[in-house]
C-alpha cells in the first residue's frame, strides 16, 4: 500500500532542542564562572547530574517517564497545562526544583551559594524560553511534502510546553494537519494507544504512514509495535545496537523524499 502520511517527532527531529539547551547551560554557566570561579563546563556537567538526581526522587517521576518529560526540560517548564492531576504537581515542584538543581550543581563543586543557584535557576529559566532553532532543512523538506501527504505532529511532553516551543515557531503549525502533544492523551511515545490515536486523526491505517523521528526508544519502537514503516533520522552518527531495528536510517531529512519516492513505486 502506498504512503499517505508522514509523522514526525518533534525536538530533535524538526526543532533543535538540544542546541537551545546547551547554550542556555553556557550562557548560564558562564554567569557562575565570572561570580563564583568555577569551570564551565563542570558545573554543567554538575546540575545535569543534580537534576537527574533529584528528578528520580520525586512521585510524578514515573509520570515524566511515560509521557516523556525529560529532567532539563523541567529547568524551564512551567506546568500550568494538562489535565492530569501530576501536572499540577509538577506545577508545584518545578519552581523548587530548579533551585535545588543549580545550587547542589554548584555545591558539588564547592560553592555553597543558594543565592548565586536561585539566581542562574532563573536565569537558565529565561534563557531557553529565548533560544529557539529549527533545523536548516526543516521548512524545505516540509514544503516538498505539503499537499502530497498528510502531515502529523507527534510529540512527547507537557502541553503547555510543547506547544509553548511550537508558538516559538509559528510557521512550523500550518504544515500539519493534526498534532498530538502526549500528554494531553495521557501516555506517550512508544505506547501503541498514542499512536492508534494519532492515526485516527488523519484517518489512516500503519501501513498508510512512516514515523520519523531521533529517538529509537520512543519513535522508531512504537512505529515498529504498531507495524508502521520507521525512519531513525541519526544525524551524529550515534551507533545503535539491535534491540530496535528501523525500518530505514537517514542523516537529514532531506532523504525523505527519495525514501517516499522508493516507497511508493515498491507499492
């Protein structure tokens, strides 16, 4: 059966997340380099470690983990959106828990300064909202697709927050005609419930559609489960092992249209 839609993961595979939040972690740490002396790099490489730490101890942690809400995307989330009950818990932890995060990541390192923590806390708070990038190939490769496919959004995490980056990209919205933020839905990627739903959105069977997308655990697993055409979009040359097989791996998104090309003349 030939291709009719294509769905794509959000961070990482359209926008640039993870370059929003290393440079909020530059900016931020190089403020506590010039007040407080520390390295740069260690004290990033501390409040990573921090904010795992004390993300694993809180009880919305296992929520996080099925809807996909990961400990650096709480350093800046508010939580205000989302129906259930734990995001109002977040809501709650979230402004402490950045704290703690940057003033234990500078106390690893021998600075006890709550002060100096809640401040780059709120720093790092501002700058991610500030950072938006999309990757060079996103628009074009969107505007191949337009009108040939459907197009669908699918993403993991908080309401509030996915929708807050996509509103920081205001031309990215009109590409799709669906997206679903998991967890408005209430279980995220790879579960088999959120994609049948996302499907039902556009109207179309597994073997209608291919899931692209960065992440093999959460993308190209729940594509497989369902029996879905996968595409691991692998821009850093990560290496995989073979526990999740895609169907097919890219470098850039602009193979996609070749891909479908292949695809539905093999139909």
């Amino acid at each position: 059966m030939s291709v009719k839609a294509v769905m794509f993961d959000l961070d990482d595979t359209l926008l640039w997340d993870d370059r929003s939040v290393s440079e909020a972690f530059k900016h931020t740490c190089r403020l506590a380099a010039e007040e407080a002396g520390v390295n740069e790099d260690e004290l990033e490489a501390s409040v990573r470690r921090e904010a795992r730490a004390i993300y694993e101890t809180y009880e919305t942690y296992g929520f996080t983990q099925m809807i996909g809400i990961n400990p650096f995307e709480a350093l800046w989330g508010k939580f205000e959106r989302g129906e259930h009950p734990m995001f109002r818990k977040l809501e709650q932890l979230a402004p402490e828990y950045r704290v703690q995060a940057w003033t234990r990541g500078l106390a690893a390192l021998g600075v006890d300064h709550p002060e100096l923590g809640s401040r780059l806390a709120a720093n790092f708070f501002s700058q991610r909202r500030q950072l938006k990038y999309v990757y060079e190939e996103t628009f074009s490769v969107l505007d191949e697709l337009k009108g040939k496919y459907k197009l669908l959004l699918l993403t993991n995490g908080s309401p509030d927050l996915q929708q807050e980056k996509l509103d920081g990209m205001p031309d990215l919205i009109p590409y799709f005609d669906s997206i679903v933020i998991s967890g408005n839905f209430g279980e995220g990627k790879p579960s088999s419930k959120l994609f049948a739903h996302a499907m039902e959105q556009i109207g179309i069977q597994a073997d209608e559609g291919i899931m692209v997308g960065d992440k093999l655990t959460t993308d190209i697993l729940g594509a497989n489960r369902i029996g879905m055409t996968s595409v691991w979009i692998n821009r850093h040359d990560a290496v995989r092992n073979d526990e999740i097989i895609p169907t097919y791996e890219i470098k850039s998104l602009t193979e996609l249209h070749e891909l479908l090309n292949t695809l539905n003349r093999q139909a």
